[in-house]
C-alpha cells in the first residue's frame, strides 16, 4: 500500500521515469509509508482509446471520489 495506477496518453520511458519518482517522493513526503510499500504502474491509452476505455469505465462510475475532474478541485 499504496499501489498508485497512472493511465495516460503515451509517453517515452524516461518521461514516465521522472514522473514515477515525483509521485513517489510525494508519497513518502506526505503518506508516511516505507518506500518498499509503494508500487506504481503506467499504462499507456491511445488518444482514440480514452472516452471508452478510462473515461466511461472508470472516471464517470467513480466521479464522487476524485479530488480534481476535468483539471477542477472537487474539494
């Protein structure tokens, strides 16, 4: 705990490298866990992919729980 999933349009390697280590700074600066507890994935979604793939299946069902939508704090 915490696993951390990440879906987003494509990106290089090293791009999802940095991004992995900011996310996992953030969560031993503010989580208070060890760092073997995190694990973190990516997942790669074609542009054409997003609506039916992340946003229908996963976004909409699940609007009451997210922190920011569409780039807007929700809290």
């Amino acid at each position: 705990m915490p696993y951390i999933a990440v879906k987003a349009y494509p990106k290089d390697e090293a791009v999802k490298q940095k991004v992995a280590e900011e996310i996992n700074a953030v969560f031993l600066k503010y989580w208070g866990c060890a760092p073997e507890a995190i694990s973190i994935s990516f997942e790669s979604v074609e542009p054409a992919d997003w609506q039916k793939t992340v946003v229908e299946p996963q976004i909409l069902p699940n609007a009451d729980k997210m922190l920011i939508l569409d780039g807007q704090k929700q809290y």
